[in-house]
C-alpha cells in the first residue's frame, strides 16, 4: 500500500470505525515492525516543532489517530510515508 492509499483510508475515518495499523517503531538506532488494532476515538493533526526540514515558518504537522485498543487503554499512533492503515469495520456516518 502507498501512502496516498493509506491518506485516503485516513481521510475516510469515523469514531468507532476498527482499524489496522502496520508501522515502524523508532528508538535511537533500532527499529521494529508492529502492528496496531483498535477503535478509533479521533483522529487530529498536530503541529510539532521536531523534524529534520522545518519549514521557513517552523510549521510541521503529523496526522494522528487516538486508538481504544482491546484492552481499554488509549494509544495515539503517528502516520508517516511508510505506514499502512486498513480499515476492519465502518461506522455508519449520522
């Protein structure tokens, strides 16, 4: 999947849709492949000030989706260029 494909899945997203999350997760030198599942509680795009090309004005957003995982607990997952998101269920729009 490409990232255009998973923006247009990210584009669609509703509270209460199910989703799966294939990403890289980054500390320091290491790197592990993961996989994220839950029910998305909202999703929002935030500006942060840490990246490696800022923009003239220091204006940099990532697109997020805070996730309710099986268990009950809250994650928020970040997307990137190499992320790919399925969506598992839709939830009719009111």
């Amino acid at each position: 999947m490409n990232h255009q494909k998973t923006l247009e899945v990210y584009n669609l997203l509703l509270p209460g849709d199910e989703v799966e999350l294939k990403h890289e997760v980054k500390i320091g030198f290491k790197r592990w492949l993961t996989t994220t599942t839950g029910t998305v509680v909202r999703k929002e795009r935030r500006r942060h000030g840490l990246h490696h090309r800022r923009n003239h004005d220091d204006k940099v957003f990532s697109d997020l989706i805070v996730l309710r995982r099986e268990s009950g607990e809250l994650t928020t997952v970040s997307l990137d260029e190499f992320s790919e998101l399925r969506c598992l269920t839709v939830t009719q729009a009111s």
